[in-house]
C-alpha cells in the first residue's frame, strides 16, 4: 500500500470554525439580496461544454485552459461549471422566464472549477455568491447590482475594498475600437511582454491587464474604450454613475478595466482588496447583453455579478468565528445512566434548543471539561442521587427532576 491520499491541489476542505463564517456569509448574502427581490437559483455543476465555449467565449483563459472537461457519455462532452452567468442564462431560456415580470433576479451560491494554478486566494474549486437580473437594460438595474454587493461586502466588515467602474460598450463600438488597438499595439510590439503581443489578434484589450513593466509603459498612451463610446453607451454610463453618485456609492472610473469573460456590454466593475495579495479582486461583474443571444435564445439584457466567498473571508472582520452556542451538556457517572441521558439530550434538541451528550466514554472530570470547553451555559449530570443541573456562567448548581431540566434551562433560573 502506497501513502495516504489527499484533497487534491487547489481544493479544500471546510471544517469548524470556517463553516460558520461560511454559514454568516450566506444569511448575509440571503437577506441582502432577497430583501432586493433576488431568488435563489441552483443549476447543476455541470453543464454542455458548448454552453460555456458561446457564452464565455472561446478566446478567454477560462475556455482555452481552464475547464474541466469530459465525456458525459451520450456521445456529449461535459464541462464542470468554470462561472455561473452562463448557466443561470440557459436556465432562463430553459423554463421561459421571459414571461415572467422583467428583470428575473435570480442569486446563487455554488462552487466553481477552474483549473488554474493555486496560490493564495486562487483555487481550483471555489465558491462565489453571484446574483443575475435578466431582462432589463435599465441603467438602475446596474447601479442596484454594484449597490446590493457593496453592501454584502460592508456587511461582512471587509478590509480596504475600492470599486471600480467602466464600460465596455457595444460590441460594434468595441470591434471598431479593437481594431485601433491592435494597430497600436502591433505599432509597439517591441515593448511587450511575449503573452501580450502573441495575443493581439485574438484578446487585444488583455493587454491593460499585464504586469509587465514595458508594456504597462506602453499601455499608458494606448486609445481608450471609454472614450470611443457611442452616444447610448455613453448616456448609459453617466446615468449609472449619476445613481451611485445619488446614494453615495464611492468608485472609481477605470478606462482601462477589462474582465476575464467575453460576453460583457456596457457596464463592467470590479471590488479590489488591499487586504488581498496579488489575487486582489473580490468580486465583479457587468453586463451581459448579448449572452442569451450567442447561447441561441432572444435578444435578452442582462447584468449580475459574483464574488469569490474564500476572497471575502479573507478580508472580512464582522464574521464571527465562534461556534453556535449550546445550550445544555449531559453529563453521566455511569453506563446506566447512559439511556437517561440519550433521552433528556434528544429531548431538549426537539424542544428547538443546542443540546450535546457525552459520546466519548470520558471519566465525569473529563465530561466536565469537555463541556466548559465547548461552551455549555448548562450542564446536566446525570448521577444516583439525582440529577444536578450546573449553570456554568455562575458556577450554581442545584439537584433537579431529570424531567423539569428542559423548563429550568429555558427559564434561565433553577
Ligand atoms: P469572475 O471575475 O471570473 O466573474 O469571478 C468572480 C469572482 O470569483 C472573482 O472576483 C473572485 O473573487 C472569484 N474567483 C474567480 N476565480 C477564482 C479562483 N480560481 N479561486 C478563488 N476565487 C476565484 C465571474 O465568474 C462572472 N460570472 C461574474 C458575473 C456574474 N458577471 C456577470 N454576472
């Protein structure tokens, strides 16, 4: 027998203290945007590869390199869902929800796949909270979008976030200004990093996304989208500006933002953290006003976002680690007493309180311990003379009917 297996790279296994802040995040994310008027959606975790080639785009990391792809049998190919708009958008198509009232907001908290390598804050199965509104191109729409995961982020107390907003515009004000960059960047070929130039044909706008020193040189006097938007876009734009300037929302406009995913239109932005190393982004979205169209459905807009859950307990300091608190430990000297005990424990669980009963065949001093260690307010010891109910926040204690300890602990007094 060879050594013992692991979780494989990238991947991790979420334990303790870590589920409850997940669990905090979530009731976050849940109120926040179902208060919005946001349903939850589950698609499944896997999906048609062509899904993802349409609607992500062919030329993105994403597609190219990143996917878990494999035979789904059926003479299909299957692919482990890289990101949730595509899917939510087929789902929409799939059960006609263009009937229903415009926007469909649909929010989802799911794991995702990519195959990129780990590092902190990167992992090869991640979780995000997303959020989809379908079926408006209302600039409010957007503004309420970037509004609802400001205040997820400031709910959860994370550190050092700047937003950051810009636009994409349509795709034929894009293809004209993608032509002009190319030709500028071919102009300047010498100066760039060997991945930039070699993607000039195929993603030119990665370009403003490089680390490389010469080439961010080079990208300084580069054209800009946001300055060839028609007058649509443009008006677009300012009015979802004028919104956030209305509530206060803080942002930065970022001409230069450009995000992973092909299917943007319009509005783009993206939640940095100081508070994160090199994978700063939190969470970030846009537009998608083509999508449905490039996956075979009606012209449909639509606009979401989502936001890596490990990115945010990263920077967050409003998430309480603490376990949920417990109620009551039963305690028992001895073996008899064992069904006793069973019984009062699943009692006072079914009376909708925390309850815990010793399981680990520890001496009474042992028990003891262990029930100041996991925080019990009340300790029941189940003994031959009788049952002692021990309220550990004051160190009283007093002998009581077994049956009467449900009613003491929930009247906080003996
Ligand atoms: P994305 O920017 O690819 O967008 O991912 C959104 C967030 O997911 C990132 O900001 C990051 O927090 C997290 N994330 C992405 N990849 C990883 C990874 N390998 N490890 C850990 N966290 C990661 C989307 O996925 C779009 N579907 C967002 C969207 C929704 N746009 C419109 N609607």
């Amino acid at each position: 027998m060879s050594g013992r297996i692991q979780a494989p790279r990238g991947t991790y296994d979420v334990l303790g203290e870590s589920a409850v802040a997940r669990e905090v995040l979530e009731g976050h994310a849940r109120r926040i945007l179902e208060r919005a008027g946001y349903e939850r959606i589950e698609t499944p975790v896997f999906e048609a590869t062509e899904l993802f080639a349409r609607g992500v785009g062919e030329s993105t990391d994403v597609v190219q390199k990143e996917m878990y792809t494999l035979e789904g049998g059926d003479h299909e190919t299957i692919t482990l869902r890289p990101e949730g708009t595509a899917p939510v958008c087929r789902a929409y198509l799939e059960h006609g929800m263009h009937k229903r009232p415009q926007p469909v907001k649909l929010w989802y908290l799911s794991s995702f796949f990519r195959r990129e390598r780990p590092q902190k804050g990167r992992f090869r199965q991640f979780w995000q909270v997303g959020a989809e509104a379908i079926g408006s191109d209302d600039p409010a729409v957007d503004a309420e979008a970037i509004l609802l995961l400001a205040e997820l982020l400031e709910a959860l107390g994370c550190r050092g976030v700047r937003l950051r907003i810009g636009s994409l515009g349509t795709p034929a004000a894009r293809q004209a200004y993608r032509t002009d960059l190319q030709a500028y960047l071919r102009a300047h070929e010498a100066e760039l990093a060997p991945e930039v130039s070699a993607r000039i044909a195929l993603n030119p706008l990665r370009a403003f996304d490089s680390d490389h020193a010469g080439t961010r040189r080079a990208m300084e006097g580069a054209p800009r989208l946001l300055d060839r938007l028609d007058d649509d876009d443009r008006e677009h734009f300012e009015a979802v500006r004028a919104l956030l300037d209305a509530v206060g929302q803080a942002y930065e406009v970022d001409t230069t933002l450009v995000r992973g995913l092909d299917y943007y239109t319009r509005t783009v932005f993206e939640f940095t953290s100081d508070a994160l190393g090199a994978q700063s982004g939190v969470g970030g979205g846009g537009r998608y006003d083509g999508l449905i169209e490039q996956i075979g459905g009606p012209h449909t807009p639509g606009i979401g976002w989502a936001s890596g859950v490990e990115r945010m307990l990263m920077t967050a300091s409003a998430v309480p680690a603490a376990a949920p608190p417990l109620d009551l430990y039963v305690a028992y000297a001895k073996p008899e007493k064992r069904a006793e005990a069973f019984r009062l424990a699943a009692d006072v669980r079914r009376a909708g309180r925390a309850a815990r009963l010793e399981l680990g065949g520890r001496s009474l001093k042992g028990q003891l311990k262990q029930a100041g260690n996991a925080g019990a307010r009340y300790v029941a010891i189940l003994g031959d003379e009788g049952t002692a109910l021990k309220d550990m926040e004051t160190g009283e204690q007093q002998t009581v009917e077994t049956g009467t300890v449900l009613h003491h602990i929930a009247q906080g007094s003996f």
